[in-house]
C-alpha cells in the first residue's frame, strides 16, 4: 500500500478526513472556549477583588 492509497482510503477519504477534520476543529474551539472563559473569570476576580480593597 503505497501513501497516496493510504491517504485516498479505499474511497473513503472524503468521510475520514472530513471527520478528523471536523473533531479537531471541535477540540480545538473548546480549548479556545474554555481559555477565553478562564481569562474572563479572572478579571473579573481581579475587578471584584480591587472593589473590596478600595475604602
């Protein structure tokens, strides 16, 4: 089986690189996702707390 055989998978190619594609692009949107969410959370900690520390 040489590599372009392997890469047009008995043509399947379409449906299993579409879906590969399509599950790290899933992965990749939560990883993006939850750091905004994280980075969101903590200014808001930050903003919350330098409230509290002003008399």
């Amino acid at each position: 089986m040489s590599f372009r055989e392997f890469l047009h998978m008995n043509g399947y190619a379409a449906y299993v690189w579409s879906a590969y594609a399509i599950a790290i692009g899933g992965l990749a949107l939560n990883i993006w996702l939850a750091r905004r969410q994280l980075r969101v959370a903590r200014e808001e900690a930050r903003r919350r707390l330098a409230m509290q520390e002003t008399p």
